[in-house]
C-alpha cells in the first residue's frame, strides 16, 4: 500500500475559463494553465515534506493532467508513473462541450441526465486509488487527476461534501479509507 496519497487538479483549459463541461474530451492546457502548474510546485514541494518528499508522480490519460503532472514532476525532479483510466474525468456525454455556467437547477438536471452516474464516477476513481496505492507500496504518490473525479471520489470515501477543487489544488486521501475490507 502506497504510504501517502495526493490527488491534484489539473491546471486551467480553455473550456475551463469558459464554463463548459469537459468530461472525457481533451482540451488541453491554456497558458494560464501551465502557469498555475508551474506556481503550484513550491506548494507541492512543502506538502511533500511534511511526510519525507514525494517519491512518484501519477495521472489521468487525458492530456491536461498528463502535461499537468509533467510540470509539476520536472519541477521536482519525480519520476511520472502509468497513466491510469479511472482516473479519467466523469463522462457528461453529449453535454460535453455545453456552457453550464448560468443554468438553472431544472436545466442542469437535464444536462447531467446524459452523464456518468455519479456513484459509477466514485466507484471508477476508488479503484483506481486502490491499483496506484498497489502499484507504488510504501511511498508517496501526487496524483494529478479532475475536479469532478476528485470531488466524488473523496466524497464516497469520506461520507461528507467534498468542496469543488481549484486547478490545481489538492486534496489527500487517507490510504485506510481504501483499504480493501477484510473477509
């Protein structure tokens, strides 16, 4: 079991800065996105510290967390590990693309209608943290993934509302809370 978990939003895109739904296409960084990667490492770098450093770097497939983790891991000198699929942003379907800034609530329950159930997108991200914490036993791992991944994952985890994430800011994951459960 990997000793310390750290699941990262990725830096702004364009569709980011214009309020539309992501999901599974991949925008990819803006300027300011980089720049927000880049502005992140002395933060990471201390967070690391308070448990001996980072050992690993890890993402989603999608190339803005891809180019993310690459920022952040040349800028500590990490390694970057295996991109992992269920890490993969929550599919909205055919909203992606779709400006949800401004909607009501009835018209973004219509637009979330086609998307990835949430306890599906929870589900998808516990096994993945489960795969990485396998995968990389005994040290600690930055993971750079999306906001909407990240919030539900944390939330099925922890029982309690995960407050959206910024690009690029972070949110641990306490490895005991997923911990297979004994038989």
């Amino acid at each position: 079991m990997a000793k310390r978990l750290v699941m990262m939003r990725h830096g702004q895109t364009d569709w980011n800065a214009e309020g539309r739904l992501q999901g599974q296409v991949d925008i990819p960084l803006n300027e300011t996105g980089r720049q927000q990667a880049r502005d992140a490492i002395a933060e990471i770098h201390a967070l690391g510290l308070e448990e001996g450093g980072w050992d690993m770097v890890v993402s989603s497939p999608l190339g803005r967390a891809v180019e993310t983790a690459r920022i952040v891991a040349d800028g500590l000198a990490l390694p970057i590990g295996e991109t992992d699929a269920g890490l993969l942003e929550r599919s909205f379907g055919t909203a992606e693309g779709v400006e949800a800034w401004g909607l009501s609530d009835e018209e973004k329950s219509e637009l979330f209608a086609v998307a990835e159930p949430e306890d599906a997108v929870a589900a998808r991200g516990i096994d993945a943290l489960r795969r990485i914490a396998q995968l990389y036993p005994g040290l600690n791992v930055l993971i750079v993934a999306h906001g909407t991944l990240i919030r539900l994952t944390a939330d099925a985890l922890t029982g309690a509302e995960c407050p959206r994430l910024d690009n690029c800011e972070t949110i641990e994951i306490e490895t005991d809370l997923i911990a297979e459960p004994a038989l």
